[in-house]
C-alpha cells in the first residue's frame, strides 16, 4: 500500500472515531501527522513496558485481549478491548507486572 494510501485510511479513521469528534478538520490532519496506524492479525502482541516511550492506543476495528503478566510468566486476561476502546500509558498505573495486549483478530490501532 502506498504512503497516500496508508495516510488517507488514517484519516478515515480518525475522522470517524467518535472520541475525536469534536476536532476540527485541521486538527484531526494534525492528529494524522503526529499519529501511527498498526495493523494486527490474530496472536499479535504488544508489549506495554514502563521504560518504552509512553504511547495511548485507540482500537479502530478488532479485538484486543489486555494481559499482565505474573513474576512466573503466566498471563492472566484482565480486559478484553473492543472499537473506540484505549489501553496503554503504563505510567498511569501503579504496577509491577508486565501488561500485554494480543490481536484475537484482525486488529486496526492508531
């Protein structure tokens, strides 16, 4: 997919989620400059670690299982997390675990 191709779909999406909709025009293609889109398939992970540059993630379309991970390496499923659903910012929150998401299908971040 092309760069224009990928930044319209960005757009797209921020234009439609309902969170951003109080946004100018200019202001959404601001947020469309400063922002990433990943795109997950099922068992995709990201790692939400205390340390990494601090990222807010907005699920676009599919389905999100947020984890922590115990001191043994056992997750434990604490959410699951639909469209218009944020996760991240470990900084907000008080805790020694290691927290997860995994794509249970295909997954549109921004």
């Amino acid at each position: 997919m092309a760069a224009s191709d990928k930044a319209a779909e960005k757009l797209w999406h921020l234009q439609h989620c309902p969170l951003l909709a109080g946004l100018s025009q200019a202001e959404i293609e601001d947020l469309e400059q400063a922002t990433v889109m990943v795109k997950l398939q099922p068992q995709d992970r990201l790692s939400i670690s205390r340390g990494e540059l601090p990222a807010v993630w907005l699920i676009k379309e599919g389905l999100m299982s947020l984890t922590y991970s115990d001191a043994e390496g056992v997750d434990a499923t604490v959410l699951l997390l639909d469209p218009g659903d944020l996760f991240g910012a470990p900084e907000a929150v008080e805790s020694s675990y290691g927290e997860n998401a995994t794509a249970l299908k295909p997954t549109v971040l921004c």
